[in-house]
C-alpha cells in the first residue's frame, strides 16, 4: 500500500506539473542541475494537455543503392540521390551517423558540390541562425537546411545538412583567383598565388600583420562562432584572395584535403584568439545589439520555418518553446560573446618589428633632394642593386641614361616618375648586350603613383625578391601607374612589364621582342589605348589574370601562341583591336569574359579560343558586335563549358558597364 | 603510471566540485532514508544512523556511472550488478534502504537529477507509510 501510494502520488504529480505549466518556462532553465533533455523525456510521457499537431513540411532527400544497398560504414559508395527537381550519382561516405555527399564537377545540387548530413537535434537549429546572422553581416557562408534523408526506402530522421566548403564553393563566391591556400598546393592550382598565401599567414603569424585578415568578416565569424560555440577548426575556412593578399574567413565545415598544410586555418585560428580580433569582436557585438530587433525578428522566422520538421510525436507548442528558448540564448551569446573563453587568448608582440636602418646608397645619396631622389640628365651606371628605402620617391629626369649591368637593379619602395620626351627620352639599357640586368622594380602600398612618359628600355629580365617575385623588367606591386608614349622591347625575363594589383593605363606604347610575354596583368586593372604589341620572338603578347583591362585600338602581331590570353574570371574590353598572324589571336579559360567591338582578325590560326583549362572550372564567354574575320585558319573555337553569344551593330554601353568596364 | 590509467584517473577527477556536491546529496539523502527506515522501531532494533558499506557502494556506483554516462548499456549492467548486490544485502537482515540508495546514486552518476529526485519522493513516501519491519 505505502509503495502504491509512494508511486501514485508522484505520478500524478508529474502530470499535474507538465500539463499545466506553460512550455516557455518548461524549456527554461531547471533548477538543481536538471537539463533540458531529461524534462523533454519527461514532457513526453507526462503532458497530457490537448494540442494540434503541425503538417510536417521537410525537404526530403532520398538515397537509393545501385545494386545491393551498401550501408557499411567509412565505404564511399556511388548511390542514386533524389531530392525535388534533382536526380544524380552522387559518392557518398559515412563516418559514424553523418553522411557526406559529393556531386558531380558538372552538376551541382543547388550550386553545391558537397554536403554533410548529420543527425538533428533541437539544437541543430543554432546552425541555421549561425547562417541567417552570417548573411545579414555579409559573411560568406555554407548553406544548410533541415531534411529528411530516406535511405534504401528506409527514414533515417531528421539531418542538418550543411555545405561545405572547398575549392569549388570559393570559385563561386570568392574574387577571381581566390584559392584555400592547401588545394591551391595540393592541386594544379597556381603555384605564385599558394606562395603569397604562405608568405601572408608568415607575416600575419610571425609579425602580427593583422592587416592580412579581412578583420569585418574575421568579426562576424568570431561574433556567430561564439553564438553557436563554433571553434575556428571545426566551422571555419579562409581563402586567400591575391587582390589584396589577405585572408577571407568563411562559415561552413572544410573539406579536408590529406597531407597538406592549411596556412588559411591556422592563420584564422590564430588570429581569433589575438585581442585585436577580440577588440573587433565586441565592437560588432555592440552593432548587433543595435540591430536586435531584426536580429530576433529573423531567427523568429527560422524558428517558424523549422518548428514543424522538430515536431515528430511532441507536441508543437513544447516544440516552439524549446525553438524559443533556443534563439533566446543563441541572441545573448551573440550580445555577449567571450571571445576569450570561445577561442582562447595567443601572446602576440604587439610592437612591430622595427625596420632596419639601411644606409643610402651612395648613388642615391648623391642626388637626394628632401625626399626625392632626382637622377638628371647624364649617364649613370647602375652595377648593383639599389634599393630605394620607403617614403623616398624616384624621379628620372628627361634626358637620364642608365646603364644597368648584368644583375643590377632599382628596387623603388615608394613612387617612381620618368619625365622622358619625344625628343629626350628616358634610357634604360644593359651594359652588355649580351647579360640581362634584372629589373626596375616598384613595390607599393595600394594606390602609389608612378607615371612614365618618353621610357626606352630594354635588356632587362626580373627580380627575385623575399617579399614577392617581380617577373618582368619593368615591375610594380601594388600601384597606380601610368606608361605613355614609351618603348620596351628586347625583355629576357617572363614579360617586359608586370603589374600585380592596382592598376595600369598605357598610351601610345610600344612593345616587342621578348623571350615568353611582354605584358603580365595580375589582379589589376588596365587600360590601354593605342598601343601596339608585336612578337619579334615573344610568345605571348599580354597575360591578363583576374583582371579588368579595356583595350582601344591596339594591335597584337605576330604572337606564336596567343596574342591576349585571359585567365582566372578575367574581363576585357576591346575596341577597334586588331589581330594578325597569331597562333591564338584571343583565348579566354576559367571564367573570362571579352567583349568585342570592332575588332579584326586577320591570317590567325584561331581567332577566338573559348574553353576551360581543366575540370571543375568553367569555361570563357564573349560577346561580339560588328568584329570582322579574314583569312583565318579557325575564326573562333568554342568548348561546351563556355559560351559565344553574337550582338547585331555597335555593343551598347549598358552591356560593358554592366560588367564593370566602364 | 600508464596514459590509459592516466585518463581513466583523470575522468574521475574531472568536475570534483560537482562529485564533492553529489557526496553531500547523496549523504543527505541516506541519512534521511536511513532514518525514515529506523523510525517507529524501538532503539534495540534500530541500525546505524548511516550504513557506511552502503553509503560507501553508492558512492562508488555513482562514481562509475559517471564515468560511463556515454556508454549507457555498460552502465545498465553494471547497475543491474548492484542492484543485484543490494537486494543480497537486503536479504542479509540491514534494515538500509540498500536497493533505493544505489539507484539513487546510479541516477545521479547519470545526471538524471529530475529523476533522481522522483526517486527519493517515492521511496520518502513509501517509507514514511510503511509499517515497521516485523524482527526475524
């Protein structure tokens, strides 16, 4: 009797309490360290109260075998998906519970390439508000989504299935050439941009240069990261973006490529535990709480959205309560991160690395005038390398003459002018006809002006150098340059002139005779009108790599392999340009887009190269009005990847511009 | 000292601020059983206050159920084991709430307190009616 009795009233007062108190405060916090999954079991065997059940909604996504149905676990199998309005083989892998799908190269599902699924739970929901935050603070980021996964006509339940992020997922939204850093080694990505992505996490983690980050969206990672207790190792990638040469973090799980070195990990790992990302962390907790109500607002409108793929046999109500009990706490750690406690704190040596007093060259010394060194009108012989120190500028006067002897070079860390004329042009020439000298090269921070007029060069070939290679006698990083009515031929190096990001406008320029290319274009803007660009020996005549260049009544002669070649998401522009007797008149891979108006092509082997340099890329694009062809061997060649779209009169200015051109 | 001793030891200390409110709960809660069991006897059939060989096993069983709490069949059967164990006890004439503590301390390890909690209502309640035990 005292056992029934011990039993019964406890029983009843179970019902009592779950069918009576409301769900908000049934899925707050319990006293006496009750945790909310053991009052979930309870609340479904103790709350009687009426409630209607919602219609479950849930995208389905339905894994069928081909053959046997193979369900061994850690097997990569190739099975038959089907979700709505996509039906493939896909490969998928299984590590425990979760399933990892990839798509094929050539058809993405939803533009995604892989996806993870992983059982859900209530508190699956914290990816999808970690996503809704992401995108309103402009963070690139995986998708993910509750579904229900079916496999071999069996339900599974409920999974999260996030995308994830590989190479593919940062050509689609990353800038042009933007790679993660280890498949960019581990792949047949380009080798010079995986080097500068070394060279960036080398500054960033050795010296601190915290400019190397993209510190806003580093912010909104840590700020979402702390939220839903991310760890940068778990839930983050960066890409390098060789624009500017810095990291880009992202949210979304990481495909792990075996044996390589993820610099764009450690590098974001790292800078998520220094103050100054913690410093930047508070300040966009501080923006967020400033947008809490549409903050709350929209992961109200996830709850909505997700509430019934939760519901299964509990009851809605209870299941909305614990959404909201969720958000409530989700949005607290988002008002309040610890950024501390979520990524920990690194020692960084703050101070910067105090620059080396280097003693001014002699030569420079000699004509130094404040901060400028100005070299006159006379011959100078240059027979080593001079390097200019930061914050003096470069000025050849009309009329300088310097002869550089093989090996020799001006490295210029600041502006550089040539103030050559028609009639008293500025010379550059080797020493010895037959030894290269090395290069002008010109390292800037961005916008640093260099502008050249009445240049003849020649003999040059490029400068090795720590802080980046320069691959052409006439090389710039990071500058605003301006080349007229000037001269260049005769380089023995890659190319005659390079620039690697800012930007580059020549007039009336001439090039030719080199021993590969005569105009290398990297992550930069160009502009180019009425110059001309002959072979004489050269293969290629300008190289553009994810760069924006417009091109005005130019010419390209001669070139054996191709006269423009566009590579990495490039666009041109090209007005009233002329190409004769090229191998490749015009070739566009991997993204490029030309635009021609105008434009002749004469005794070419092909006019016009579409296709895409390997798999997983896409392939180039144009768009020509009124362009004439004559006495080619091909006028135009065109992959199945790539597209040829033909305008009728001259190209309207509303398609240029809309892709930037004007 | 190996490093799978090491880890196995290490698991057992971690959260000893936790463990160290868990022993108290767990005293409290014996001594309360303890006292309702002995209540109504007169002092010449009463036990001891507190069965230190039982409040000894609870201890170590909830000791080890938290240290198995992701491995919940390992932990069924060893609770299963002592249950086993406590009603021998039982049997051997201790007139301790043997059977009630070690589940108790079992769900504790596991930290289903809501649980736990029902469980010294029910055995408060059947105790508190219970007709005392005739003496063999």
């Amino acid at each position: 009797m005292a056992l029934l009795v011990g039993l019964g009233l406890p029983v009843l007062g179970l019902f009592g309490l779950f069918s009576l108190i409301p769900y908000d405060r049934m899925t707050a916090r319990w006293p006496m360290g009750i945790t909310a999954e053991e009052v979930h079991a309870y609340q479904h065997y103790f709350d009687q109260r009426p409630d209607t059940m919602a219609t479950v909604d849930v995208q389905r996504f339905d894994l069928d075998s081909i053959g046997a149905c193979g369900e061994s676990e850690g097997a990569v199998t190739t099975r038959k998906f089907n979700a709505k309005g996509y039906a493939e083989n896909v490969v998928v892998g299984r590590a425990g519970d979760a399933f990892m799908l990839t798509f094929p190269d050539g058809a993405p599902f939803r533009k995604q390439h892989a996806v993870l699924l992983l059982p859900a739970s209530i508190r699956s929901v914290c990816a999808l508000y970690a996503r809704e935050v992401a995108h309103m603070y402009g963070l690139s980021h995986g998708n993910a989504e509750l579904v229900r996964l079916w496999s071999c006509g069996d339900d599974q339940g409920l999974f999260l299935a996030e995308e994830m992020i590989d190479q593919r997922f940062v050509d689609r939204v990353g800038r042009a050439g933007s790679v993660l850093a280890d498949s960019a080694v581990t792949t047949d990505g380009d080798a010079a941009i995986a080097e500068a992505a070394r060279r960036s996490a080398r500054s960033l983690l050795q010296d601190g240069d915290f400019s190397l980050m993209n510190g806003n969206a580093a912010a909104v990672w840590g700020v979402v990261g702390a939220a839903a207790r991310y760890s940068p190792a778990d839930q983050g990638a960066a890409w390098f973006d060789p624009a500017d040469q810095a990291f880009s973090p992202a949210l979304g799980r990481k495909v792990r490529e075996t044996g390589s070195t993820d610099v764009g990990a450690r590098a974001m790992a790292f800078y998520m535990a220094t103050p100054e990302a913690h410093r930047k962390m508070a300040a966009m907790a501080e923006t967020m709480r400033q947008d809490s109500a549409e903050l709350e607002q929209r992961l109200a409108e996830v709850d909505a959205l997700s509430a019934s793929a939760f519901v299964g046999d509990t009851r809605i109500g209870y299941v909305r309560a614990q959404l909201g009990q969720e958000r409530k706490e989700f949005l607290h750690r988002l008002f309040h991160p610890d950024p501390v406690a979520s990524f920990g704190l690194a020692m960084v040596d703050t101070a910067k690395k105090a620059a080396p007093v280097v003693e001014l060259d002699p030569f420079l010394r000699r004509y130094l005038v404040g901060d400028t060194v100005r070299i006159p009108r006379a011959k100078h012989l240059i027979d080593h390398v001079i390097t200019v120190p930061a914050g003096i500028g470069v000025v050849l006067e009309k009329g300088a003459r310097l002869n550089m002897a093989p090996g020799s070079a001006l490295v210029v860390n600041g502006s550089l002018h040539m103030r050559g004329t028609g009639l008293n042009p500025v010379f550059i020439r080797p020493t010895d006809e037959g030894g290269a000298w090395a290069g002008i090269c010109v390292n800037g921070t961005g916008s640093t002006r260099c502008a050249i007029t009445g240049l003849k060069m020649s003999g040059g070939s490029m400068l090795k150098s720590e802080q980046g290679d320069h691959t052409a006698m006439l090389s710039f990083h990071g500058c605003d340059v301006s080349i007229v009515s000037s001269a260049l031929t005769g380089a023995r190096g890659p190319s005659a002139i390079a620039i690697e990001r800012g930007a580059l406008a020549m007039r009336e320029c001439y090039m030719s005779s080199g021993t590969d290319g005569l105009l290398d274009v990297t992550f930069a803007q160009g502009s180019f009108i009425k110059c001309s660009f002959a072979s004489d020996g050269a293969a290629v005549g300008v190289r553009a790599k994810g760069a924006r260049t417009r091109f005005d009544g130019c010419d390209f002669t001669g070139f054996r392999s191709e006269g423009l070649s566009l590579r990495t998401k490039s666009i041109a522009d090209l007005r009233r340009a002329s190409f004769s007797g090229n191998g490749t008149a015009l070739l566009a891979v991997d993204g490029s887009k030309v635009f021609l108006d105008g434009c002749s092509f004469t005794g070419n082997s092909t006019g016009i190269d579409l296709r895409r340099s390997r798999p997983g890329q896409p392939g180039g694009s144009a768009m020509v009005y009124q362009n004439t062809f004559t006495t080619n061997t091909s006028d135009k060649r065109v992959d199945e990847w790539s597209t040829w779209t033909e305008g009728t009169g001259p190209m309207p200015d509303a398609v240029s511009s809309a892709n930037g051109m004007d | 000292m190996g490093e799978h001793t090491e880890r196995f030891m290490g698991s057992f200390l971690q959260g000893w601020k936790e463990l160290v409110i868990l022993f108290f709960l767990l005293l409290l809660a014996a001594v309360v059983l303890s006292w309702l069991a002995n209540r109504r006897l007169r002092p010449v059939d009463r036990g001891p206050a507190l069965s230190v060989p039982m409040f000894i096993s609870a201890f170590g069983l909830l000791m080890l159920a938290r240290h198995f709490h992701h491995d919940r069949w390992t932990a069924v059967i060893i609770a299963l084991g002592l249950a086993v164990a406590g009603v021998i006890i039982s049997k051997s004439g201790t007139r301790a709430p043997v059977l009630a503590m070690i589940m108790l301390a079992v769900l504790l390890g596991f930290g289903l307190n809501l649980s736990a909690l029902m469980l010294f209502i029910v055995a408060f309640i059947a105790l508190l009616l219970s007709r005392p035990a005739q003496k063999k």
